[in-house]
C-alpha cells in the first residue's frame, strides 16, 4: 500500500513537471518567436477566429494585407474577409495555406493576388521565407510546405522552427510581452490587415504587354492545383492582381495567367487596369512602388468590394453578434488611423482628414467626429 | 555523434524497432543503425572502420589458433599504430607533398583515432588471456561502431562491452528508472555544450586566431574560456554519449570526473579523459615497466606516455609540447611527492597549482603552431592596456551583459552541481537524482527551460564537437 502510494506520488509529480515543461516551451514559442505583420501575425491568428466565419479569403502576398482593407470590407458592405497572406508568398506556400484555412473554414470566395508568381522566378525562396513558415502550427499540412518549399540541405535551419528564434529574448519589448499575453478575443480582432501610412510619389506605368508566358512551371503547377483545390471544396476563385508599379515583364505573366483563368472558367482581374475607376492618386496613394498606403488602400478595397458583389452572393453580416470580431477589428483600424493623424501637425492633420471625407466611407464619419 | 536534428531523428529511428522488433535481433538492430549513421556521416569512413573491423576481427581469432601470438600481435599493433601516427601527421606531409599527389587526397578517416585505439586494446587483451575473442563478427562490429561514441570515444574495452550485448535481450524501457537515467545524462550533457561551450566558442575563436589584436586581460580570460569550453564540449558529448547508450541497456565509460576539482596532476588524469588515460597506462606505461624499474625509467616512462598522448591527438610540434608539458608536470607532482611538500600536491595550492598548469598547456592544445602559442602567451603575460579597451574589446567580442550573466550563472550551476555530486561521490547527472522527486524535478525543469532559451543552438551553432577533430 505504502510502496502505491509512494509509485502514485513519483508520477504525480512527474506528470506536474511534464505539463509545466510543456506549457512552459508553449509560453516561450509564443514569447520569443517573430511577430512580423509580414505574414506570422496572418498566419497565427488565423486559428483564432471563429470557425466558419471567413466569407471571403485573401490570400498570397504582401499586396493582400497591405492594400485589402478588411475593416472597410466589414463597415461598408458587412463583407467577412481575412488578409491569410505573406510577404512575397509563392505559390507553392499559398496552395497550402489554402489547405490549413480550410481545416477551420469554408470560405465562399478566395480572392488570390498573383505578384508572388510573376515577380519572383526562383522554385526556392528564402528571403522572406520566415515569415510564411513560421506562423503555421505544426502538422502534416506545414510538413509538406517544408518539403516543397525548401531544400533538403537547408531543413534543418527552419524546423523546429523554435531553433531559430529562441534566442530573440535580447530583443524582447513590451509590445513582445503584449502580444504573447494577449488574449484569444484579441488574437481574433485581427483579420490580417496592416495598415501603412507612408506616402511615395509613384510614377503610373504605361502597359501595353501583348505577349505572354515568363510563369514558372512549378508556379503553373500549383496555380493549377488551387484552381483544382477551390472547384473540388465548392470555393469560388478570384485571380486579382493589386495595384502597384508593375513592368512588362509581370504583365506577361498576367497574360498567361488571364489564358489559364479563361481556360479553366475562373474569374480574373489585373486592377492595374482600373486605376482611373478606383480614383488612385499616384502622388499620394503609395506606400512605395509595390504597396498602397492606407489612403490607397480604401479607395483598392472600395472598388475590390464592388467587384466582388458583382460576381458573388455575399452575405452581410453586419449585426450578427457572431461576428463580433469584425467590429473589433474595425475598431482596432480605426484607432491606428488616429494614431497616425494624431501625430502629425495640425495642417497635415486637416489635409489627411480631408481625404477621409472624400473617401465616404463610416469610417469617415467616427473619425471627423 | 553529431547534435543537430538529424541526431534526435536518428535515436528515434534506433529506438523504436529496438523495443519493438524481437528482443533477439537487438544487436543487429544497433549495428545496422551505426553502420546508417556512419553511411551518413561518412561513407568512406564506413568502409574504413568496416574495413579495420573486419582485419582485427580475424587477427582476434588468429592469435588464440594460430602459432606465433606475439608476433602476430606485435605485427598488428605496429600496423594500427603506424597507420595512426601517418594518419594524424597526413596535414604536415600534404603541406609539403606536390599538389595533385596521391597523398594530397588522403584525409583522416572519421573515428579513427578511438577505434583503432579499441582494436588494439581487444588484441591485447586477448593476448593477456583477460577475454575471449569474438566469434561473432556482427557482435564485433558493434563494439567498433556504437554510434554513440563513434566520433568522440570513449574507448571501450572490448570485455566490458561485448559483455552486454548479450544480455541486451534482457533490457526493458522501463525498468530501474532508465529513461529517467538516461535523461539526466542528456540533460546535463547538452547543458555543458549548449549553455557554456557553445557561447564560449566564438570568443575563443576570435582570441586564438589573432592574438596580437587584443589585451592581456582578454588573452587571459582566452585561455580560461578555452579550458572551460573544452571541458563543457568533451564532457557534454561524454554525457550525452552514455545517456544514449544507457537508453539502449548498454553502459560505456565515463570519461570525465569533474577535473577540474584536481588537486594534482596525477589526480587530474584520473578525472579526464579516462579511457584514454587508462588505456596508455595499460598498454604503455606499464608495458613499458611503469614505475617498477626505478625512478629514472619511471619518469622516462611518464615522458613517453604523454609524448603518445599527444600525438594521439594530432601531429605537429603543438600537440607534442602540450604532452611534453603534461609529461614535465607528472615528474615534478612524483618528485614533490617524494620530498613530501604536500602543499604542493594537495588542498587550495594543490588544485591552483595544477589548474593553472593544465590552463597553460591547453594553449598549445588550440593554436594552430609553436611560433603562435609563444605569441599568445607573451603577450597575455606582458601586454597591458587600459580599462577602455578592454571595454571596447569586449564590444567587438560580443560580450555584454547578456553574455556574462548566462556563462556567469551556467557556470554557477556547474561549479555548485560538480561540487555537490563530488561530496556524494556521484558523478553530476547522478546527482540530480538524489534531490528527490520533487527537487530533482524542479532542477530538471530549470535546466531544460534554460538550455531552451539561453542555450545556443540551431543554425549559428557549430553542431560539431571538439574532440571529433581528434
């Protein structure tokens, strides 16, 4: 009896060490990892919003969570979107994202920006590689981004991925702290989107591509393979290329592109076409030659929206207390923005307010309260 | 053995048809899983060490039928000997060997060193009469090729391990404790590696290399760093080594008991790596007569011990004035002994004495030549500059606050752990297991969350350990 006890005690303990450790290596991952808004951030939180909640997913690079403004999707047309992208994300990567949103949603439309295949030509890449692994949780979906995505040689620098960046405590700030605190309701406020506020006076390009080609064949591949993945789920797919200071050389690859969509009855827009319609001011609506700011990004993301419930039967879903996340997040953009006007000088202050108006959205009205 | 993922990758792959497949076939589970590892680290060096098995396995046998023992085995030993010492000073002969040259392509095959050393101690002691040889060759090739300590020994004796292999039938996972066993020896293995070696390794890199770009103060704590660092590597693979091992129901030797807690030199190789000094004791020095034939011969014998000691480790006039070093000091610790100066051999002097002496050999351990060695310790005996460059070194070094107060207190941890199981006459990972199931678990935990976060590992680390060079 005695020697029972003593055994049940050993493993109690045990078992208490053990959950400690483990709960400990969670606390340290979420602590110390990166939390860029350059794809982890999008890939993290993607997990905390509520299950089947994601009408519309945006998905590929940069030019999704830079220029589609999830906040003004919400308050103008009660549209639920999430920015699921990454910085210079290839298509090999965006196919499985794809896979892993699909573990928790069933989004009507898939929106995919196609800059990732038609600027970059390399079947590896690791600049930004970082930022579209390490967000994604662990299984066998991530195993095979790995695999696809990195050399053999190279595995072992970026899995486990807690390997590279356990040694980021130097660096810890506040914000760090915060956000490893944060909560699961503030984790689903986010919806992707980033906001930037910088202004690049951008010269508009005169396109008059005729030929096509310049796609890669493993890019062909999984292009095919998300059209194949979205008609099998009952997914629509909306190919889109963002604004920004495109060449001849991308346009060539949107030819081909556009080939494929017709081929395969899949809807396609270059909005680098539409500048007029969408009212994009070259002097101020950039960011810097691939992004849009802010101010651009509204005016994108209005002509986006039209766009969309042109083609598709979207449900508004403002009101629904399910959706609760969407007004948070509104509200999360709302504060950044003036965050931003509250610290410029009272002239750049009134001039930035004034685009506001001419922008008509709700948000227009809370801020030029 | 490596450390990096591949090596986790690869015990899990060992482990799971070890327990699982039947119990008879685990010998020749583990022998095919070190023949993978060494496929992977190596192919040449498989072929190699498959190759000098498959001779001494045969010469085993020999020299318990055929006529003529001795000289079979004098005719072996000087083959295995031989092949070692051209081996170890191939980078000498290829400096001066015409480019293109066969010889220029001959490299020192990986693991050599340590089981060339075994096959020889397995011939000798068949000729002793203290073992059997092998009649089963696969048996044989596991001692030779345990993947455990392939690398970086230790240099098992052949009875001791042979011994176990046929018991391994017999182990069960979770019996005695084992895993729990076996992870404290993984614990505090890679706690020496991650938290102290691995930090020390790019100081000591930078200070070897170019030592006339830094200070006294900094070319002094160089040389300490160095003695730390190779400690915390060699014992740390040491550790980790007999953790793995352990896991399998095999045990293989402790190399190292806290050495750095000697008080004279005799002691310290006692404490460091104990299978290669037990080895040269067995089957030099005392071959040699040992202390048997008077004090002259004894001393001469010392001096050759240690000349061997160090062209074990490598060619070159360096590796030979660190042996000569260690050489000098076991005469001096005999002859104090002899005038009775105690304090010289025992207590505080004692361990100061013999830590500062082993320090400065350790130098020439490092540099690359004679002329360098002289360099660096001329000027960490006689350069002194101010207070504001050592600071400004220190920058350069990358040693701020963030370095000194992880090596500070994982060094803490180590002295304080080193001292406590020496006072239990346990070695450190042992002692973990006597602060009960809550403190040892407690300590198990803070060591491991640690090592995680403080430890430096994945790609800026340099995976390898020091004594696989040798």
């Amino acid at each position: 009896m005695k020697h029972t006890k003593a055994t049940i005690k050993k493993y109690c303990i045990r078992g208490a060490i053990l959950l400690l450790t483990v709960v400990s290596i969670l606390f340290a991952d979420r602590l110390l990892c990166d939390h860029t808004a350059h794809g982890i951030r999008q890939a993290r939180c993607i997990y905390d919003q509520p299950e089947d909640s994601i009408d519309v997913a945006m998905i590929g690079s940069s030019h999704i969570h830079c220029d589609v403004n999830t906040a003004l999707l919400w308050e103008k047309y009660g549209i639920t979107a999430y920015d699921y992208s990454a910085a210079e994300q290839p298509l090999w990567i965006t196919y499985y994202y794809l896979q892993e949103l699909c573990k928790h949603q069933k989004p009507k439309v898939v929106v995919l920006d196609l800059y990732g295949p038609a600027r970059f030509k390399d079947d590896y890449q690791y600049e930004w590689l970082r930022d579209n692994l390490y967000g994604m949780r662990f299984s066998l979906t991530k195993a095979r981004v790995m695999t696809t995505c990195i050399e053999p040689v190279y595995l072992e620098r970026y899995f486990p991925d807690f390997f590279d960046y356990h040694d980021l405590y130097r660096d810890l700030t506040a914000e760090d702290w915060a956000e490893a605190l944060e909560t699961k309701d503030a984790r689903a406020a986010f919806k992707g989107y980033t906001p930037y506020f910088k202004e690049a006076q951008q010269v508009e390009p005169a396109l008059e591509p005729t030929l096509s080609g310049g796609i890669t064949v493993k890019s062909e591949i999984y292009l095919q393979k998300i059209i194949d993945y979205t008609k099998e789920n009952g997914m629509e797919l909306f190919l889109i290329v963002t604004p920004y200071i495109t060449t001849e050389q991308d346009e060539q690859v949107y030819n081909r592109v556009k080939e494929i969509a017709a081929a395969q009855g899949v809807d396609f827009n270059s909005t680098n076409y539409s500048y007029d319609e969408m009212g994009l001011d070259f002097d101020s609506d950039f960011n810097d030659a691939s992004h849009l700011n802010y101010w651009g990004s509204c005016k994108f993301t209005d002509y986006l929206a039209g766009e969309l419930l042109d083609r598709y039967a979207l449900e508004d879903h403002r009101g629904d207390p399910y959706y609760a996340s969407w007004d948070r997040h509104a509200a999360e953009i709302r504060r950044q923005v003036e965050d931003y006007l509250n610290s410029l000088n009272p002239e750049d202050r009134r001039e930035r307010l004034s685009r506001i108006t001419q922008l008509k959205k709700p948000l227009v009205s809370t801020l030029t309260k | 053995m490596n450390f990096d993922i591949n090596t986790f990758g690869m015990l899990a792959g060992s482990l799971l048809p070890y327990y699982l497949l039947r119990k008879n076939w685990r010998p020749y589970v583990l022998l095919f899983c070190s023949c993978l590892y060494c496929w992977f680290l190596s192919p040449q060096a498989l072929f190699c060490v498959l190759a000098v098995t498959f001779v001494y396995y045969l010469l085993g046998i020999a020299l318990e039928r055929l006529p003529y023992p001795r000289i079979l085995f004098a005719a072996a030993t000087a083959c295995g000997i031989g092949a070692l010492l051209f081996l170890k000073n191939v980078p000498l002969l290829q400096s001066v060997a015409s480019e293109g040259s066969l010889l220029t392509r001959i490299v020192l095959p990986l693991g050599f060193s340590y089981y060339m050393f075994q096959a020889i101690s397995y011939l000798a002691d068949i000729r002793a009469g203290k073992i059997k040889a092998e009649t089963n060759f696969c048996f044989f090739a596991l001692y030779m090729l345990w993947f455990p300590k392939f690398l970086s020994g230790p240099i098992e004796r052949a009875g001791d391990f042979l011994s176990q292999l046929r018991a391994l039938p017999e182990v069960r996972l979770f019996e005695k404790d084992r895993i729990m066993v076996s992870l404290r020896f993984l614990l505090y293995g890679f706690f020496l590696k991650l938290m102290i070696a691995e930090r020390l390794s790019p100081l000591t890199e930078k200070l070897f290399a170019d030592p006339g770009a830094y200070s006294a103060p900094w070319l002094f704590l160089g040389m300490l760093f160095y003695t730390l660092e190779l400690y915390c590597d060699f014992a740390g693979y040491s550790y980790v080594a007999v953790g793995i091992s352990h896991l399998f129901g095999i045990d293989i030797c402790v190399n190292f008991r806290m050495p750095y807690l000697a008080v004279n030199i005799s002691d310290f190789w006692r404490r460091w790596h104990i299978t290669l000094s037990t080895w040269l004791k067995d089957y030099l020095y005392i071959p040699l007569g040992g202390s048997r034939k008077g004090t002259g011969r004894k001393y001469l014998n010392l001096m050759i011990v240690f000349v061997a000691c160090g062209l074990w480790h490598g060619g070159g006039g360096c590796f030979l004035i660190w042996g000569l070093l260690h050489g000098a000091y076991s005469v001096l610790c005999d002859l104090a002994r002899r005038k009775g100066w105690k304090w010289l051999t025992e207590g505080f002097t004692g361990w100061l004495l013999t830590f500062a002496g082993v320090n400065l050999a350790w130098i020439f351990f490092r540099v690359p030549n004679l002329s360098h060695g002289l360099v660096y310790i001329k000027r960490m005996l006689l350069d002194h500059e101010g207070v504001a460059v050592f600071a400004a070194q220190a920058r350069e070094l990358g040693a701020d606050a963030w370095f000194w107060g992880i090596l500070l207190l994982s060094l803490a941890v180590v002295i304080f752990w080193e001292v406590l199981s020496e006072r239990k006459h346990l070695l450190a990972p042992e002692g973990l297991g006597t602060l009960g199931e809550l403190g040892g678990g407690l300590c198990f935990y803070a060591l491991l969350m640690g090592m995680l976060i403080f430890g430096i590992y994945g790609v800026e680390a340099s995976h390898e350990f020091i004594y696989m060079n040798f």
